[in-house]
C-alpha cells in the first residue's frame, strides 16, 4: 500500500512537470493550482466554513492539509478564529494576529471531489496560460510575426502563432488577397489586449507600419539607423509612398531602399501582393518636401498657408491628371505623407485665378481712392494689396513707384485714411445696432467690422466671446471671423484678454506660459455657469 501511496505522489509531480511543459507555464504555478484544488476538496469534507490550507511538497509529492485559525481578541466566527486565552493553553507565546495552524488527516477524494479539483486546477493552468500569452505578446507590438493560417471565418483570418492565436480583421487584409487555411502569413502585430477570454492579439497586413517593417527587414541601413523612415502613407494592395531621409551624407536614402536592381523594394511588393511603392527622400523644407511627394507629377509654384497646414500645388495643365491620380490617389497619399491639405491647380487656373484677384483689388482702389483704373492696376502691380498698406505706410515706399510724387502720394494717404475711417465709423454703427457691447469693443485687435461678424453670430457680449475658442472664430469652412485672416494665436490671444478682463483668469495665467491652468480655470467656470 506504502508502495502504490509512493508512486500516486511521484505521478503528481510528474503530471505538474508535463502540464508545465506543455502550457509553457513555470511548474510551481501548476503546483499552485493542485494545492488550490485539494484546498477546496478538503472544505466540502471537512466544512466551507474552515480555513484550510493544503501543501505539496515539491521533493516527494507528500500532501499535507493544516486548519488555520486566527487569534482575535473578540471571537466572531468560531471556525477561522480563536481567543488569546484559549490559543495561550496549546501555545503560551501566542499573540494577538498570530495563525495557528493543527494537522488534519490525509483526504481520500471522491468522484465528485476530484472533478471539482480536476475543473480547479484546468482553470487555474488556463488563466496561469493567458497570463503568460498577454506577458509574450504585449512587448511585442510594432513587430512583425509569422504564423500559419488556422481558419478564415468571415473574411476574419485566425492565425497560429505557435504559442498563441492572432485575429487578422477584415480590414486588416489587404483587399483581394486570397488566403488559404494552412497557408503561412505574415503580419504586424498592432495591439494586445487583455480581455476575459484570454489575452487578444491583433494582427494587420494594412497598416503603414507593416510597410515600415518589412524595409526595416530588407535594408540594413534602416535596421542600423543610418536611414530613418520619416512618414508612410498606403492604399492597401494598390500604392503607397514612404519618405527616407539619411543621417550620412554619403549614402543616398532611395537607392538604399531600392536596392541592387530593385531587389530590396521588390521583396516588400511581393509581400505586398504586388502594391507599387514609391520611395521619395524626406526633405525638412515642406515645400520640397511637398514636390516630392507629388511625385511622378511636376510642380510649378507652391503657395503655403501655415496657419492652415494647406498648400495650394500649380502643375502644367497636362500634367494634372499625373498629380490627382487616379480616383485622386496620388495627391491623396501626398497629402497623408505630409501632413499638409494639398489643393492642385493647373497653371490656367491659377492665372486666371490670379487675374481675377488682379481685378477686385483694383475695383477696390478705384472705389475707395476715386482714381482711374490705371493708377488703380499700377498700386495693384506695385504689391499693393489692402487700403491699410497705402493709408498708414511710409510715404518712401509709395514715392518709389515710379511717377509717383509728393502731391500724389499725400493725397493718395488722405483719402485712403479717410475711407477706412469712414468704413470704421459705419461698421461702428451697425455694431452698436447689432447690440454688440463696448467692452468686446475695447478687446485690442478686434476691429469694427470684425465686431459686426461677431455680432450677427449672436456672440454680443464680452462673456460670449470668453467662452469661443480660437477655431470657432478661424476656421476657414464655418469661422465667425474667416475673412479677416486671423491668424488662431492671434484669437487665442485675444480670447484670454477676454477671460482677464471678466476675472476669470490673471493676466499672468493666460500671457505668462500658464495657458493648461487658463484652460482649467475656464472649464471650471463654464461648470459653474452651467450649474446656476
């Protein structure tokens, strides 16, 4: 019988090395889980109400159980607890918080108790298995991993990874590959998540840094840092385009990442089901930056709108098809490579376009200085573009266009200055008419005919025009003030003199580089607002 008692304990150990090894989970966890599972046997034998605590010694599988009570000063439950006076006569140097732990005899487990051990210790291997998967994986994101196709279930690829499964979404397929169950695949792993069923691994053939991988992988120099890859932008399966730039001069960026005879770019299109890539050297000037992206389209002029992150692209009239791409794809992926909205025009458009700005300047001119068309188109051609810049520039300036003499100059300024006064004085009334108060009209940089555009989106007040923010007032496709060319710091600035002004915020908290604490004070006192 000593025998048989022998060798059950030499196969518990030897059962909590195979389900170690196989589950790739540390043996002491299994261990663990056989001590949980006998714990909870040993309570429906000797009672739930018990503290039990089994141990399995590690050496020769010997299975011991202990009832644990604790010493209390006031006992409240009997079964788990024991008064200092009583644990004193089995124990004189017991003290309050001590555990006090009495052998029980060897249990002989039933059907029903070693299912319920068996169901412990299944799910304690289970979680100790996830647990281990999401700790593999979960450093593993931005890597490219290679597995085999288990099932394709709605257009959703399952993958085996050997030691855990990878969900390849829909979207995350490039669109009209085929893939095959059993098929070996490879993909970028973007995301681990811990979740009830177990750890989830989410894998991608689509994303842009599955592109960045995979050169990484076929140019030495990207894996070495010389060349770094600057941005990606991708149509799945169709084009992308990638911008490099080389930390030494001496290696060019595009031939490195093209290879001897195309060879490192065209292992990363095969693996891309054939998407045509091109490959455009990353440049810090924006302008040529924005050039190259354009590519294999030429650009004539770049117009930027910083304020805006929008460019305006001039190409040859038979070029302009090359530039949008097809279904505009090719200005589309430009436009995610750098950052910038890319807006193409051909050089006829953009003269015309140009003529016409030509045009209503000098109308312009002609109205507000009661001059000739002529002398109008000159100012015009001279770079004159708004009243302002002849009313207050330096009269040097104006007597520099040639013709122009003292007479003419000053006379020029008299009636420009008088014409915006004018234009100030009626928009002032219409202001005041609108209901528009005088302390918004005390705001430094807020015009009157800015305050008429404030006042006919119903922001009337100083405290209507504290609570706008800057893009509300900028913006180019619904701004209250878009026409007047504010730049968003400018409105941000006068916004916070607003706040100041209403007490809402110190000076120093919105002019003295404290603007997360102005931002904080007026969402508190937009809270408050809100409450009354």
């Amino acid at each position: 019988m000593a025998a048989a008692v022998s060798a059950n304990r030499l196969e518990l150990l030897q059962i909590a090395d195979l389900v170690a090894r196989e589950k790739s989970i540390e043996k002491d966890i299994v261990l663990e889980a056989m001590e949980e599972a006998i714990q909870k046997a040993a309570r429906s034998r000797y009672g739930a109400e018990n503290e039990i605590r089994a141990q399995i010694d590690k050496h020769n599988g010997d299975i011991r159980l202990f009832r644990v009570i604790e010493v209390v000063e006031v006992v409240e439950n009997p079964a788990t607890q024991i008064s200092l006076e009583d644990a004193q006569k089995d124990k004189p140097d017991a003290q309050i918080g001590d555990f006090l732990a009495s052998s029980l005899p060897p249990l002989d487990f039933g059907r029903i108790a070693a299912q319920t051990a068996k169901q412990v210790i299944v799910q304690k291997v289970r979680d100790a298995e996830r647990q281990r998967q999401y700790d593999e994986f979960k450093d593993r994101v931005g890597e490219i991993i290679t597995g085999v196709v288990k099932r394709v279930e709605y257009g959703n690829v399952i993958v085996d990874m050997g030691r855990a499964e990878a969900i390849m979404r829909r979207d995350q397929v490039i669109p009209r590959e085929h893939i095959r169950q059993n098929e070996r695949i490879r993909g970028l792993i973007y995301d681990v998540r811990r979740e009830n069923r177990g750890p989830q691994i989410f894998m991608s053939r689509t994303k842009p840094e599955f592109m960045a991988a995979l050169f990484a992988q076929e140019v030495p120099e990207i894996y070495d840092g010389i060349i770094e890859i600057r941005s990606v932008a991708r149509d799945p399966g169709s084009r992308a385009k990638i911008a490099v730039f080389s930390n030494d001069g001496s290696i060019d960026p595009v031939g490195a990442c093209v290879g001897m005879r195309g060879s490192r770019v065209q292992a990363v299109v095969n693996e891309l089901q054939g998407e045509k890539i091109d490959i455009i050297p990353w440049s810090p000037d924006v302008a040529s930056f924005i050039v190259n992206a354009l590519q294999p389209a030429e650009v004539t002029k770049v117009v930027m709108d910083e304020d805006r992150a929008r460019v305006e692209v001039v190409v040859p009239d038979e070029q302009l098809s090359l530039a949008i791409g097809r279904r505009g794809q090719n200005v589309r992926l430009a436009s995610q490579l750098t950052g910038w909205t890319i807006d193409i025009m051909t050089e006829a458009e953009e003269s015309e376009r140009r003529q016409e700005e030509f045009m209503a300047q000098s109308r312009r001119f002609m109205e507000a200085l009661d001059v000739d068309d002529t002398l109008a188109h000159l100012l015009v051609a001279e770079g004159f573009t708004e009243l302002e810049e002849i009313a207050y520039v330096e009269p040097e300036e104006l007597l520099s266009v040639e013709g122009f003499e003292e007479e003419l100059v000053g006379e020029l300024q008299r009636r420009a200055q008088e014409f915006l006064e004018k234009e100030a004085a009626e928009a002032d009334e219409k202001r005041r008419a609108l209901g528009v108060s005088d302390d918004l009209a005390d705001i430094e940089g807020l015009t009157p005919q800015m305050l008429v555009a404030l006042g006919e989106a119903e922001v009337k007040s100083l405290e209507d025009f504290a609570y706008c923010a800057a893009d509300e007032l900028t913006s180019k496709e619904d701004g209250i003030l878009k026409t007047f060319g504010l730049s968003e710091d400018d409105a941000s600035a006068m916004i916070m003199a607003a706040r100041v002004a209403l007490g809402w915020i110190t000076a120093e908290e919105a002019f003295g580089g404290h603007e997360e604490e102005a931002e904080e004070g007026t969402e508190s006192v937009e809270a408050e607002a809100e409450t009354e």
